[in-house]
C-alpha cells in the first residue's frame, strides 16, 4: 500500500517537473522572441559589422606562404637558397611606407626578391606605394622584376621602368640574367606580360628563344606574370616559374577554390600554390592588391617564401 502511494508521488513529481519544464522552454521562447524583436536591428548592425571587420581584415592582412623546390639540379651552393615573390601590388598600401609589407619580408631573410608584375595599377593609377615599397626592399636583398598587364596596358610602362632603375630593380623584359651565390649560378628569364602588342601567339617563340640563351645543365628560373601559359612554360623547359595574376581567385570557397580570375574565367585552374607540369614547377601567388573587385574572400594577400633544396647536396 505504501509502495503504491510513493509510486503515485513519484508519477505526481515527475509530471510537474514536466510541466515545469515546459513552463520554463516556453518562458525562454517568449523572451528570445521579444529579444530579438526590440534588438533586431542592433543584432542585424552587429553582423553586418562582424562581416565588414573580417573582410576588411582578409583584404589588408598579409599571410607568408612557404614552399619547398627540390632538383638534383640546383646547385649545391643553392641549397637553402631563399626567394620571396611578390605579386600584383595593384598600387595598394599597407602601412606607412609598406611597413607591414617589409616587415613581412624581413621576417624571412630571403637572398632574392622577384616580383611577378602588376606593381601598379592603370585604374588606380600612381606610382607612389610602389616606390615606398622598393625604397625599404632594396636593402634586403637584390629584386628582379618582369611587367604585368597593368603596367603595359597603362601607357606609362616608361615612367615605371625608370622608377624601378632608381632602385637597382633588374628588369627581366625578355631577357635573361645570371644569379650568382657563393661559387655557383643560376639563369633567371623573364617575359613581357603576352598583352602587349598582341604578343600571345609568339609566347612560345620568345620562351625558347630566352631558354637558347641558357645552358641545358644550368637550373632555370622565369618570371611571367600569367600562369595560364603553364604549357608554354613547360614545353620551353625552365625548371621554375613565378607567376600571379589570378588574385587567389579573388573569393575562395573552401574545398571549391577560387571563383574568377582575369583571363581564366570563372572557376579557374591555376590560381594558387606550386604546380606541376612535365619537368616544370610553377609558383602561382595570390597576389598582395586588387584591381576590379576592391575585397578578398577567403583569400588574404600573399608573399611567397620558396626554399630551394639541392638534392646533389643531400646525396
Ligand atoms: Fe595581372
């Protein structure tokens, strides 16, 4: 008898805790709903702020990307050998005098900078972020440089050459140069960016013409501004290529990649990290500016860190 009372106000107890329960969920929902009606619009500001915040923060703060280039090629003297890339200015600042950007430089103490085009841009028109920025990177290290569309569909190609020879910049138009470092050299080539004058049917042509210039058991760097030409490139035989133009596809989708890039279209192929092609290894950056689209997505600026590694050395 007593058993059955207790399970009775075992039952009794858990029905009101039940219901309390319920009572409490439904308080929490009326309360919520209230919440959310009153503050809609500082919760919706609040969003839209959080947003702004992280894009403006993956447009402006710029990440180091390392790689690792191994070749029973490269010289032994090479081995370690550091080279920063940077890619598609487009005229933007980051700091007063690029100090963010330097700063990133020197962090990674390279022996040769190369930068693979588009320092200015032809919208955005002014020649005075590039300078800042070469003023502070000649004393890191010697830079070599090759044009981008910017700089050739400007009309002001002049004026930017002689900014870069103020600075001790090696101009690689069409021509090849030696990198020399401690008892051994390197061959480093470098093509006009293809829009100028019509000049994209004898990309082939002037590759191997600049690859005659170099010997066939010398180890071989391009700089080219457009990575779509990765056949070009590789059928010419140059061990190396530094390339950009594509912006990271501008807004990347994860496990997708990015969405456009100019001359590739939309979904394109080549827009970031080191790809292979026959005995070819093409670093493509994602670029430090912008042109078109004024934000990143997914996508922050870039320098690039590439390690050389001799494997002559390692046997
Ligand atoms: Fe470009």
């Amino acid at each position: 008898m007593i058993e059955k009372e207790i399970l009775i106000d075992y039952n009794i107890e858990i029905k009101e805790t039940r219901i309390k329960k319920k009572c409490y969920w439904k308080k929490l929902k009326i309360e919520s709903e209230i919440f959310m009606k009153n503050n809609k619009i500082k919760i919706l500001t609040a969003f839209i702020l959080i947003v702004a915040l992280l894009l403006i923060w993956g447009t402006n703060d710029i990440v180091t990307t390392k790689y690792f280039i191994s070749s029973e090629r490269i010289p032994s003297d090479f081995d370690g050998y550091r080279i920063v890339q940077v890619s598609d200015l487009h005229n933007k600042e980051f700091g007063k005098n690029q100090k963010r950007l330097i700063k990133k430089i020197k962090a990674v103490n390279p022996d040769l900078i190369v930068i693979t085009g588009d320092i200015v841009d032809r919208r955005k028109w002014g020649t005075k972020y590039m300078e800042e920025f070469l003023a502070e990177a000649k004393g890191i290290a010697s830079i070599y440089y090759v044009s981008g569309n910017h700089e050739v569909w400007s009309f002001k190609y002049d004026k930017v050459k002689k900014i870069l020879e103020k600075y001790n910049v090696n101009i690689l138009d069409d021509d090849v140069k030696t990198i020399k470092h401690k008892n051994s050299e390197i061959k480093i080539a470098g093509i006009i960016d293809t829009g100028f004058e019509d000049r994209e049917e004898y990309v082939p042509e002037i590759l191997s013409n600049l690859k005659n210039k170099i010997k066939s058991d010398e180890y071989s760097i391009l700089l080219s501004h457009r990575p779509e030409h990765i056949d070009d490139y590789a059928e010419s035989g140059y061990d190396l290529v530094f390339s950009g133009h594509a912006h990271g596809g501008q807004i990347r989708i994860p496990f997708i990649g990015g969405i456009y890039a100019p001359h590739q279209g939309f979904m394109p192929k080549y827009t970031k990290g080191v790809i292979n092609k026959k005995k070819t290894k093409m670093v493509v950056s994602r670029g430090l500016g912008n042109s078109v689209i004024p934000i990143r997505v997914l996508n922050r600026p870039e320098i690039t860190l590439t390690v050389l590694k001799s494997e002559k050395y390692m046997n």
